[in-house]
C-alpha cells in the first residue's frame, strides 16, 4: 500500500512538471506570434508613410508658370487682388517689372535691362508705358531697350519721349536714333529739329547729315532753314552744304537749288 502511493505521487510529480516545461514553450510561441504582428504593422505602415497619395489638385494639368518653378507671392496675390499666378509673373516677368510702383528704382532698371531680349513689338509697347513713371532715370533708361528696334514704329516711344520735359530723357532718345541712323526714325529727328535744347538740335543735324534719304534734307530744309530762330537756320545750312557739297551764300539759295535737283540729286553713300 505505501508502495502504491508512493508511485501515485511520483507520477503526479512527473506529469506537473511536464505541464510546467511546455507553457514555456506556448508563452514563446505567443510572443513570437504577437511579435511578428507587430513588425508586420510596422512595417505597413512605414511603406504607407513613404508612399505618397496624389492629391486631387496635383493631377490637374500645371500652367507654364508651375512648369518653370515660378514660386507663388499668395500674400502679395491677395493684397493686390490677382491669382498667385499672376502675381508670380509679375516678379519674373521683366515687363511686368519696369511697371510696378511697389518696386524700387534699382529693380525696376534691372528689368530694363532685360527687356532687350524681348521681342520689338513688346519692347515698343513697354517703353510707351514706361515713359510714364514718375523716375525719370527708369524712363532715360527704358529707352535704351529700343537700340536694336529699327522699325517705324520706334517713332512713337521716341516722340514721346522728346516731348519728356526732363532733357535728359530727351537725349536718351536722341542716343537711340543715333544709334539706329535710318530712315525709319526721319519723324523723330523731325522734332528733334525744332528742341528748344541746342545740343539736342545738333545732334538731329549730325544724324541727319549720315542719312542717305531725300526726305532727310526735305526736314532740313521745312524745319531746319524755314525756322524762325536764326541760329537752327545757320546750323542747318552747314549741314545742307556738307550733303549736297554746294556753297550757299543765303539759305534761301539752298531752297531754291534743292527744288530744281531734288529729282536727279545723288547722295554721295549712293556712288561710292
């Protein structure tokens, strides 16, 4: 009998601690299964992170000023009432630029600057606007963007701006048609003729003198030798001896030699 229990307890001893070495194990399998969860959430939701989710207004087509990375001045857009676009172009945009009164004068010469690459008619159009702003050296330099624009049109910046009471700006115009010496600014230096500023009278003379055109000695001679100020006349009849090479005692000797050989006159550039 005390054999018996003393085997019922043995086996009750054995069996307990089977029990305890396997919920270890099923402890350690728990774990592993909580673990791998976990790492799985993680993970998902560090690819979901990465991964970023188009919004509905990145789909929508760029416009050409997103395309070239203009950034967006929203707070000076809502001041001024425009888009952020348009108030974006107005930053980059160097005839955007020369307008804007909220610019200073230095920003506002740079953008001159640039308008050379512009095309003509942008050019011409810009520079009429430009000749309106209160700095006079913006419109002295504004004017510097016509140099290359041998067009008629270049007429009407250039009368404006010989009507600028600043002389200065007046002759910057008359540099530009200096500078373009043709034909196509024969209305320019028509007002030139006539300034109340002697050196800017004198140089319409000169520009005058290099340009191979009848219709340049028909100004001369209009608003040059019929002038009521008698030192525009002595100017002018040097000027008409230099193109025609006549010596003229009186000017009106001039007029009456241009009526009879206008026709069959030779400009000297012609026969070269």
């Amino acid at each position: 009998m005390a054999l018996l229990v003393l085997i019922a307890c043995g086996l009750i001893f054995y069996f307990g601690r089977q029990q305890e070495d396997k919920q270890p194990a099923v402890a350690q399998q728990e774990r592993a299964k909580v673990k791998f969860v976990s790492k799985s959430s993680k993970k998902a939701s560090k690819v979901t992170k990465s991964r970023k989710v188009p919004t509905a207004e990145a789909l929508l087509p760029r416009s050409p000023y997103q395309e070239k990375n203009i950034p967006e001045d929203s707070s000076r857009g809502e001041k001024t009432g425009k888009t952020m676009n348009e108030a974006a172009v107005e930053d980059y945009d160097p005839v955007e630029r020369v307008l804007r009164t909220d610019l200073s004068e230095e920003e506002r010469l740079a953008a001159v600057e640039e308008l050379e690459d512009m095309d003509h008619s942008t050019i011409i159009e810009t520079v009429i606007k430009a000749l309106d702003v209160k700095s006079a050296d913006v419109r002295e330099a504004a004017l510097d963007a016509l140099w290359e624009v041998d067009d008629e049109a270049v007429n009407t910046p250039l009368l404006k701006a010989l009507e600028d009471k600043n002389v200065e700006v007046r002759k910057s115009a008359m540099d530009v048609m200096e500078q373009i010496e043709s034909p196509n600014i024969l209305p320019g230096l028509e007002q030139a003729l006539i300034d109340n500023d002697e050196d800017i009278r004198e140089q319409a003379l000169s520009i005058l003198e290099d340009i191979p055109d009848h219709r340049a000695v028909d100004i001369l001679i209009e608003k040059g030798l019929q002038n009521d100020d008698e030192s525009i006349r002595e100017d002018t009849l040097d000027s008409l001896e230099l193109i025609t090479d006549q010596d003229f005692e009186k000017w009106e000797e001039a007029i009456e030699w241009w009526d009879l050989n206008r026709n069959t006159f030779v400009f000297e550039s012609d026969w070269r």
